[in-house]
C-alpha cells in the first residue's frame, strides 16, 4: 500500500490579502501596508510594548476589532477543503494572527506568531480567547490582574511551537508556502529545511519571495486563485 504524501503548507500575510486585512511589506489594491503606516519598533516589540503600552495595546485593539469584520476567501476555503479531504496528513503553519483557516474549516493550524482572538496575562500566564479591546486594562478572567497583553510573538520573541513545526518539516513530503515574503525568520528558513529534509517545495505567491530560489517550483498569481488550482489539481 502506498501512504499519501504529508504535505505542510506555510501561509502568510498574502493568503488574507484579498479578504481586505493588510499585509506588512508591499501594499496591495492600492492600501499601503501596515508597516508602511506603523513603525516595527514602535508597536511589535517588546521593548514598544514597555516604552508605550497604551500604543500598542489600541494598536492591536484595531486589528483584533478588524479581522472580526473580514470573511475567509477562495484560498482559505481551497485549504479547508484539503485539509478535509487529503487521504495523507496536511499540517497547516501560519504567519498569521487572524482566525481565517478556522472560520474557512480548517482544523489543528498551528499558528506560530500568535493569535488576535487570545490574550496572555504577564502574571498568571494563562491564555483567555478575547475578542474586546485590552486597551481599558480588563482583569485577567484567571487571576483578576490587570496585565493581559496581545497573544502574538514579537520581534524578539520565540515563536510558538517550534518543536511540531520541525516534527512536521521532518515528516513533509511537500512542503507549499503561500503568500509570505520570506523576510521574516526563523518561517523564511523552513523551505531550506524542507528541502534539505527530502521535501518536494513549491510557492505559490502574487510575486516572487525572497527565498525564491529554493523552491523547485512556483507559481504566481492572486492566492485566491492560484491555491483553488492547486488543491482542485491535487483532489481532481
Ligand atoms: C499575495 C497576495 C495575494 C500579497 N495572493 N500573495 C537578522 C537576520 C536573520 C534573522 C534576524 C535578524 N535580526 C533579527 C532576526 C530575527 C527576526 C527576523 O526575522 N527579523 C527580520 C526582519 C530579519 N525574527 C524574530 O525575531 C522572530 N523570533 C525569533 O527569531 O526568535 C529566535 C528563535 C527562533 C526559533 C527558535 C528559537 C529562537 C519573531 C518574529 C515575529 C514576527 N512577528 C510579526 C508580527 C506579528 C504580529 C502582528 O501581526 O502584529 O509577524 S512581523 C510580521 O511579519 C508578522 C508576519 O507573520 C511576518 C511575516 O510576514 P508575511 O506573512 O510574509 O507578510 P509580508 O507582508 O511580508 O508579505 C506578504 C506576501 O504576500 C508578499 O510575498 C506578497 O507578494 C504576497 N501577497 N497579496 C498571494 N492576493
């Protein structure tokens, strides 16, 4: 009997572009990127989160209000569908701090910068699904202090869960990243990973990323477009 290949797919800002949420570098429709409008070491550090907690506390307060707005699009929903019905395992990795692959269906994605829908308590350690604002200071619902902070890695910060991460890149037989820059590590070294790993690679992004060269293949085009293709070819 022949196993089905384990594919782990990488997605980034780019996925949820074409549901209306910013990406970070390049601008797309025409909107100038978050970082374009927001200092990095203004609002996604921990040494911005010191200096000025108010900033970074509304900061997140917006786009933790936004992303409740937004819908998941073709993309999202093409990976929910292989995730669904892949014979062989598929492990989703995200960048991204929205709850789009859930809401599309998707299961078990490992979100390694961090979620919006989660607050962290400095003092208790505990992490509460939050959909409200941080920026009033709430009591934490575990031990009433009122020190919960965005549940989302910053620069400087260890990402989440490392350990599956590297467990599944040693089990891929396909690794796929979709709509990220490569600029931002240790996520823009997994395809060399991969590769080293015995992985087949292969991008699918609006342009080329910086870690382009070490893809066997890409293709690009609007994710919502080019991820249906791929999972259509893969399912038939
Ligand atoms: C479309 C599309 C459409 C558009 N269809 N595609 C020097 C060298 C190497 C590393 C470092 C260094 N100095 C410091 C570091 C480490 C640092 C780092 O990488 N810095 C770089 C800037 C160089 N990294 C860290 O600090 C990380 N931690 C770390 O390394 O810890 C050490 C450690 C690791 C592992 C084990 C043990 C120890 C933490 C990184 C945290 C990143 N956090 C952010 C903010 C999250 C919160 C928030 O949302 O505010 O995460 S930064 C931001 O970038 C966010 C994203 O997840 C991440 C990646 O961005 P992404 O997704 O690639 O988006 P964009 O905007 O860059 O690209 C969009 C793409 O979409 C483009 O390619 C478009 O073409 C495409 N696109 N429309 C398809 N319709």
């Amino acid at each position: 009997m022949t196993i089905p290949p384990h594919i782990v797919v990488l997605t980034g800002a780019g996925v949820s572009a074409e549901s209306g949420i910013d990406t970070f570098r390049a601008g797309t429709n025409g909107q100038p990127s978050l970082w374009e409008q927001h200092r990095i070491e203004d609002v996604a550090t921990p040494e911005a989160f010191a200096r000025d907690p108010d900033l970074v506390l509304r900061f997140y307060d917006m786009r933790r209000a936004a992303i409740q707005t937004k819908a998941p699009n073709p993309a999202h929903l093409a990976l929910a569908r292989l995730d669904a019905a892949w014979p062989g395992h598929v492990t989703i990795v995200t960048q991204n701090v929205d709850d789009l692959h859930e809401r599309a269906g998707a299961h078990g994605v490992i979100h390694m910068h961090g979620e919006h829908l989660s607050a962290w308590c400095a003092t208790c350690d505990t992490r509460t699904r939050w959909t409200g604002p941080l920026a009033d200071r709430p009591p934490c619902p575990a031990c009433a202090a009122p020190t919960l902070r965005p549940d989302i890695v910053w620069f400087g910060e260890i990402p989440y869960r490392m350990d599956d991460i590297q467990a599944a890149l040693a089990g891929a037989d396909l690794f796929v990243s979709i709509g990220t820059s490569g600029a931002v590590y240790p996520a823009a070294g997994f395809v060399r990973l991969a590769r080293e790993l015995g992985a087949q690679t292969l991008e699918l992004n609006l342009e080329r990323s910086q870690g382009s060269a070490w893809f066997d293949e890409t293709r690009l085009g609007p994710a919502s477009e080019v991820v249906a293709a791929w999972v259509d070819g893969l399912l038939g």
